[in-house]
C-alpha cells in the first residue's frame, strides 16, 4: 500500500489526481448545462464545417505536448532490436486492437455508439503518457520512446485506414451498424486524423528541434517541457467540461453508462499488459525492456480518439462520450499495472544473494 502511494506520489498533481479531476470535470459541466446553457450553446457555435473551432484548439493543444516531447532521435537506436521491436508493433497494431474490437462487441454491441468509441480507442496507440508510467516502473526509457516515434509515425499512417477498416467495414461486415448513425469515409477519417495529429505533430516536430537548436536540449528538457506539459490534462478538462454541460439530460443514466465503458477498459488493460510481460520475458527480454514494451502495449493515445470521435461523431455523441472514459480507467488502473511491474521484477528477475554451502 505504502509503495503504491509512493508511485502515484511521483506524479505531478494535474495527472495524479486525473481521476478526479475528471470527476469534478462531469460535474461542473453538467451543472454549467443547467445555470447556463447559453455559454456552452456559444462555444459550440463557432464550426467550421462539422468541426467545432474552440473544441478543435484544445485537442490540438492536448496533442501538442506529449508530441513534442517525443525524441524522434531515438528511432534508429530500436532498430537495432528487431526482434522486441517486431513484437511490440504486432502487439500495438494488429493484437491491440483486436482485443479491443473483441471486447467492444462484447460487452456494448446493445449500444452501438458506445461499441464504435471504445474501438477508436483500441485503434488510437499510446503516444505520451507511457513514457511515464514506463519510467515509474523502471523501464527503459530510450526503447520506450523509440517505441513512442514509431507509434506516432504510425499513427499518422495508419489510423485512418483503420477507422475504415474496424469500423466502415468490418461493423457492416458482422451486421452491428444499423444503430449506428454516422457513415464514415477514408478520406474524412484522414483529415480528422491530419488536423488533430498532424498539425500538432509538425508543431511538436518544429518547435522541439527549433528549440534544442536556439536554447539548447537542456533547456528544452528541463524548462520549456515541464511547463506545457500541464496543456494536455487542462485541455483535456475543457473538453470533458464542454461535453458533459451539453449531457445534463442524461445524468441518471450516467453511472451505468460509466460501468459499462469501463469494464471493457480494465480488462483490455490487464489482458494487453500482462500477456505481453509474459511474452517478452519469455523471448528472454530484460526487466527494463520487458517493463516498456509491456506498457506500449497496454497505454492508449485518448487524446486522438476524443478528438476524432469529436470530429466525426459530434460532440453530444455517445462515441465521443465513450472515448472521454477512457482516461477516468488509464490512470488508476496503470498505476497500479506500475506497482505489479516492481513486484515481478522483485519475483521474476532480481537475483538474490546466494550462500554456497560446501
């Protein structure tokens, strides 16, 4: 218990509490909805095609800083593991989101929306948050955000043919889309993807190496990151509070609605995480490296799948509802996925001193 308190410790307040900010999130939206409904009606009413401009700037923040932190330097360093590397992108973009797909279907197929914004979830892979949990546990940090490159330039490469692919297809295909109530096109999934991923990416890209060039990495590093890392979980608040002041009619069905998502989230978590521990231990990794290819597995990019199921969906839609789940799941749930980490490497790859006995 001790230890579990010390990891969530290490996190800065804005991401620790996360949960509950989130919380707090639902609740002033909600109540922001019933005292003034016109404030949120103003917001909203300001598009540019399907495209809220307000909502549209803060994903485009929340995507800022987590891009720009990534070290797309560390690219070439992971190629020289293609073994872990092979296996970490099978596990982030064929078994991932399968699972997911699985799991949606499973649990929420009676609920079509909520069905279609947990596999944009599945489809999203982690681009931020896991270089954190991967260092509270331990892990290593360079294969960790090599990994994070990759996934993030396959992100950009592939996530709209997926979206196709999962959801134009595929939902047709096992005959679950007659509830679903928005068609969705290749080529409109990749300007959602491009302006809510690409444009924060060449930001992220530009400003990071443009920076480490005037001011130097250190500085980078060590001043210009921690300060904008607080953009992602404020821009994400805006949001929640945004879409929940426009859902006050549907508060008494919340909490269940909540629990649905959720169980689905949690087991895909778990499943993701442990078997692929097991499966890199197995091939004979080491602890660090079995610890960041773990949670690269695990984590998803919530922050895309908002925004896209935003995007495409609408902002009052159960699909961009489901997706602002997500993060209410990740935070508790990894972090204790941190504290499981450290106990198998205690159990599995810690050597105890021997006493020979002649």
């Amino acid at each position: 218990m001790n230890q579990g308190k010390s990891i969530a410790a290490k996190l800065p307040i804005l991401e620790r509490f996360l949960t509950l900010w989130i919380f707090l999130a639902m609740g002033f939206g909600i109540l922001m909805g019933q005292i003034a409904p016109g404030v949120t009606e103003a917001i909203t009413s300001l598009q540019a095609g399907a495209i809220s401009i307000p909502i549209a700037i803060g994903l485009i923040l929340m995507m800022y800083p987590p891009l720009t932190k990534v070290n797309y330097d560390q690219l070439p360093k992971v190629l020289k593991n293609l073994k872990l590397l092979a296996f970490s992108l099978v596990q982030n973009w064929i078994i991932g989101p399968l699972v997911m797909f699985g799991l949606a279907i499973l649990f929420l197929r009676d609920m079509p929306e909520y069905m279609v914004g947990l596999i944009l979830v599945g489809l999203a892979r982690c681009i931020a948050m896991v270089i954190v949990w991967n260092d509270l546990a331990k892990g290593d940090r360079e294969l960790a955000v090599g990994m994070v490159a990759f996934n993030a330039l396959f992100q950009m490469l592939l996530y709209a043919v997926y979206i196709f692919i999962f959801i134009s297809f595929l939902l047709p295909k096992l005959g679950l889309v007659e509830e679903i109530s928005a068609s969705i096109s290749i080529a409109e999934s990749a300007r959602v993807v491009f302006i809510f991923l690409g444009i924060p990416l060449i930001a992220g890209v530009i400003s990071r190496y443009a920076l480490i060039k005037v001011k130097g990495k250190e500085w980078l590093e060590k001043s210009y990151l921690p300060k904008i890392s607080y953009i992602t979980p404020a821009a994400l608040l805006f949001t929640i509070i945004v879409m929940f002041s426009l859902k006050g009619e549907n508060i008494i069905a919340l909490p269940l609605d909540v629990a649905r998502i959720a169980l689905p989230l949690a087991l895909y978590f778990g499943i993701m995480w442990f078997a692929t521990f097991f499966i890199a231990r197995k091939m004979g990794a080491t602890y660090p490296q079995t610890t960041a290819v773990s949670f690269t597995a695990a984590s998803n990019d919530f922050e895309l799948a908002i925004a896209v199921a935003i995007a495409i969906f609408g902002l009052h839609s159960g699909e961009a509802f489901a997706t602002v789940i997500g993060p209410l799941i990740e935070v508790p749930a990894l972090i204790i996925l941190v504290n499981v980490a450290l106990y198998f490497k205690r159990r599995y790859f810690d050597k105890p001193f021997e006493i020979v006995y002649k």
